[in-house]
C-alpha cells in the first residue's frame, strides 16, 4: 500500500529538491500522477484535458504488461 502512495501523491506539491525532480519523473509513469491532478484542476475550476489525456495514455501504457501476462497464460493454458 505504501508503494501505491508514493505512485500517486505528487511530491512536487509540497517539496522543492533534486530528488522530488527524480522523485517527479518516476511518478509521471503511472496514471495515479495525473489523476490527483485532474482531481485539484477540477476542484479549482481550471482546464484539466491535457491532465486526462496523459492519464488515458498512461492508463492503457502501464495496463499493456498485465494484459500481455494474461493472455499469455490464458494461451498456455489452453
């Protein structure tokens, strides 16, 4: 659960240093980054597409592994 967390609260809201930078990067990976900002950019009424469009992206990126892990079973099962 702990690694979950650190996955989707962006460190960049409340620290400034190299390793939040690093920390930033990482995070951009998966969709919970850009969820937590659509979620912020919909509670201050400000234009939020470009946010959901890299959460989609990041979505469907990141679910491509357990997909193909799954098929891949499924196939050998059969």
């Amino acid at each position: 659960m702990m690694l979950v967390a650190i996955l989707i609260t962006p460190f960049k809201t409340f620290m400034k240093s190299q390793f939040v930078d690093l920390l930033t990067c990482f995070q951009r990976i998966f969709p919970g980054y850009y969820l937590i900002n659509v979620t912020a950019k919909i509670l201050q009424n400000t234009s939020f597409s470009l946010d959901l469009i890299w959460f989609v992206i990041t979505m469907m990126l990141t679910s491509v592994p357990f997909i193909l892990t799954v098929w891949i079973k499924l196939i050998k099962k059969v």
